[in-house]
C-alpha cells in the first residue's frame, strides 16, 4: 500500500458513448462532464465489446478477459449442457477489483454495475440488479436489509421495465424518456444517499443511458436530454466526494446504428451443413412446436412473444430451438445474442451430444466456419458484410473459455444487413427482429480526474497497422488503476496494466 492512496469513486455510464460525449461538451451541453475532462485526462479505450459486446461490464468489474471471468450474455453455453442456461453467480470464474480493495480492508460501496453479482467473503456495501436495464440475476444486497432500507426511504426505482421484460417491443419514446428522466433523478437521490456512508472505494452505474442509446440513437434531442440529466447528477454528486478524491468516468462500449446480421447466422449455418433439421417423418411434441412456429406469420410470433412472461418466452424459445436441431447431425449451431454471430461447436464430451471429435476436428471445423462466415456479402451493397471472424480459444484464452461461442462473427457496419450472400450459399434473408435503431459499438472510454500519482499519456502512437486504434489503452487497465489508486496491488488475475505513470 502505497503513501499517496486516496478515496476513489468511479462512475459507471452503461452504453455511455464517449463520441457523443466529447461533442455535446465541446458544445458546452455536458458542463460537468466537460469541467471532469478539462481538468482531468480522457483515455479511449480498447474494449472487448470489440469482439463480445456484453462481455465488457465483466471485464470492466474484474480485470480479466473472458476467457478468465467466462460472462458474456444472460443466456451462455455451459459445458454438460445442450443448449445455453441463464448464467448464475457461479459462473464468474474470478473476483471483481472491489472484492480485491476489500479483502485489502477498504471500504467498498458498489451500487448496480451491470452483470455482476454478489460475492462470497465481500464485507462491503452493495446493491445488485436494482436499476440495471438487463437483470442477470436476482435484486440482491449486501447487507441483506440494503434494499428494504433503499425502498422505505426512497420508493422503488421507477423506470418499472427492463430489457428481457420488453423484448422485441418498442417502447413508447415520451413515455420511455419521461421514466428514464425520473430515474436518473432517482438514481441520483439514492446514491447521493449511500456516499454518506464511510467509504474508500464508491462504484456507482447510470444505466439510463443504455434503453436511451438502443431506443433514441435516431432522435438526437431526445438522447442530450438523457445525457444531460446525467450530466447534472453527476455534478449533484461530485458536491459529496471532497477535493481529495478521485473520480474516474467510464463505459466500456458506446452507442451505434442498428445493423448486424446475427439474426441471419441459424440460416447461414443450415445452408451451409453444420446445423441440420430433424427429418421431415420426425414427430414429437418438440418437433410439432417448432413447425407450428414456421407456419405462423412473423408479426403474429412477435405480438405473442411480446405477450409472455420473459422467463416463459425464454424457456419457449429455447425449447424450440432444441427440437429444430437434429443434434446426431448438427456439428454447429448459433447461440443466442442480439449483436454479434455467436456459433457454438456440437463438441463430443462438453455437449451431452456432441459429435464433433476435439482436436484436430474441432480445429477444422472452426476454421472452415471462419472461411465461410468471412466469405459473406451484403447483397444490398456488394460489399463484405462481415468486419472480422473470431476464434475463441485464440482471442480470449483462459480458464472460462469454454463458457464462450467458439466462433464469434463480428459485422460490417457500414449499412443495414437484411441478408446474406456468397457462391457457397447463395442468398438467405430473414426480418430482423431487432427492430431497436441503435445497438453497441465496440469503444470505450474513461475519464480520470483528480488522481494524486500522475497518468500515463491519454494515448499511445498507433503502431502503424489498418486499425487506429492500435496503442490505445485497454478497458482491462481500469482496474489495476482503480486499485493503484487506492494503493491496492492488482489481483495475479487481472490481464491489465495501470493507467498510472
């Protein structure tokens, strides 16, 4: 522990976009977050929304790739299962830097950073899922009474929707920015109200932004109003934290036009042989269901879907997708997700029917998809409508690997992708049923002020290759600098290196 430790509070802005927030400030329409940046150093950050895009609030929380802390999306491939499970506490496969400052015996508050959970052994101040936009898990807190006291004192946290409960629903906008508007001043109040107590290490999320950046990326105005309610909560809060303190902003992914053909992958994959369909004489209740799903108009699937519970939705479609696989068959299929292609192996000895031998196989297999997928077209421009095709065990390497696709198709963003095309497949297309106009983008940022030990440069020279942002810092730096700033040494876990100097 070093002399010039100091009080760290790090203010997490779900899909807060770092573009959008450099302009609107240069603009003088974000004044705190302008003042923050002007008296502070701003870090663009590489990020592995790159490649997964929910993976990053994990990483953000833990230091380490996927490969190490295994969470990337609610619904996940889990080895000695078929198909994908709602992930638990029990996938993390490490700690986050707040169970490190911790155990270090700092003072912890943490309130919503998404798709984290409670730890074991975490002695701290912590609230989970409570004003999140995706619930991974269950509301929980650390005490047990956190929440019971939150809601006496303050009510419920008023948005009263959130992204499984809504699904393929587009929300009404003037309803959706009034309840956004309140929850930010709700989100404010509440928060304002945990930072009385003592602490050394506060971790605070606005996760408005994210429903904002997904439903409102098409209407400007209506998207500064959101960021600058958040703007001035911000200043609202900073009034509690002293001089003395540090005061990092950060998302690890921004905000982007909606044009991804994940919808299209399940397609691609039968076209091509991996994914194959139970023979036409096969009958079962499974196999009924899923032809009564083909026969049944788009618009009507999507009004009954939107009518179920999201838990029973869920458990429908899953059971769907199962009966239209013939697993004996099927040496790949897609997983769920709503940005990237994400293909999983039928792999023999982690699916219970799998048939994919490892090894060499397997390696054929991956790489035969890589061809194919990078082979893709778009047939509206012509041009390639896949950005990059990536291999699991190459890009995140690690103990949790195999709770990863393993193939991961990144997409041209360059226009819409209504379908696909190439000689070996001719031409699929499929409605999107992602009807949202904006999506993740693959940057992130940070922003540190007031940090006692100086910052390494806010970006390193690109090292000459295609991508500009060669160089740049990592979100996984976040947390050993978090930590350095508490004077906390980084857990033997954590893949990054300290922003500081």
């Amino acid at each position: 522990m070093t002399s010039e430790a100091q009080r760290v509070a790090v203010i997490c802005l779900d899909m807060g976009d770092g573009t959008l927030i450099r302009k609107w400030s240069d603009e003088g329409r974000l004044p705190v977050l302008a003042r923050l940046a002007q008296n502070g150093c701003w870090f663009d950050l590489r990020s592995t929304a790159e490649v997964l895009h929910t993976s990053t609030w994990p990483t953000f929380a833990t230091g380490a790739g996927p490969g190490t802390h295994g969470v990337y999306y609610p619904y996940q491939p889990t080895p000695g299962h078929q198909t994908p499970q709602l992930i638990t506490d029990e996938q993390y496969g490490c700690h986050t830097f707040w169970h490190r400052a911790d155990q270090a015996g700092k003072r912890c508050l943490v309130y919503d950073v998404p798709e984290t959970f409670p730890e074991a052994g975490f002695a701290g101040r912590a609230i989970f899922d409570w004003g999140t936009w995706a619930w991974y898990g269950e509301r929980a807190s650390r005490p047990d009474s956190l929440l019971a006291e939150l809601r006496r004192q303050f009510g419920d946290y008023p948005l009263g929707i959130e992204a499984k409960q809504l699904g393929a629903r587009l929300p009404d906008l003037d309803d959706l920015e009034k309840r956004l508007l309140r929850s930010i001043e709700y989100k404010r109040r509440t928060g304002a109200a945990q930072l009385q107590s003592d602490w050394d290490l506060a971790v605070l999320s606005f996760c408005e932004l994210h429903p904002a950046g997904h439903y409102f990326l098409a209407d400007p105005d209506r998207l500064l109003r959101v960021y600058a309610a958040v703007d001035t909560a911000i200043g609202q809060l900073g009034e509690a934290l002293g001089d003395d303190t540090a005061v990092v902003v950060t998302s690890g992914e921004g905000a982007a036009p909606n044009r991804c053909g994940w919808h299209l992958v399940p397609a691609v994959l039968r076209q091509l042989g991996f994914t194959a369909e139970p023979e036409a004489g096969t009958v079962s209740a499974a196999s009924l269901a899923g032809r009564l799903k083909s026969a049944v108009p788009s618009n009507l699937r999507r009004a009954i879907a939107d009518a179920l519970p999201w838990w029973l939705r869920d458990r429908v479609g899953a059971g769907m997708q199962d009966a239209a696989i013939d697993w004996s068959a099927s040496r790949a299929f897609a997983l769920p997700s709503d940005l990237e292609g994400c293909i999983r192996v039928n792999l023999r000895g982690r699916e219970p029917q799998g048939i994919v031998q490892p090894g060499a196989e397997y390696d054929s297999v991956c790489n035969e998809l890589r061809e194919a997928f990078a082979s893709l077209e778009n047939p509206a421009t012509g041009r390639p409508a896949v950005r990059e095709v990536h291999l699991r065990n190459q890009i995140f390497p690690g103990p949790m690997q195999e709770h990863l696709p393993d193939v991961i198709v990144g997409w041209a963003d360059d226009a819409p992708i209504h379908a696909l095309r190439s000689e070996r497949i001719g031409t699929v297309a499929l409605e999107n049923p992602d009807r949202r106009p904006g999506t993740h983008s693959r940057r992130g940022f940070a922003l540190v002020c007031g940090a006692a030990r100086p910052l390494r440069p806010a970006a390193a020279a690109p090292t000459g290759g295609d991508d500009p942002w060669d160089g740049r810092p990592h979100l996984v730096d976040l947390a050993p600098t978090i930590l350095g700033l508490l004077g906390v040494d980084p857990a033997p876990h954590m893949h990054g290196t300290s922003l500081l100097a």
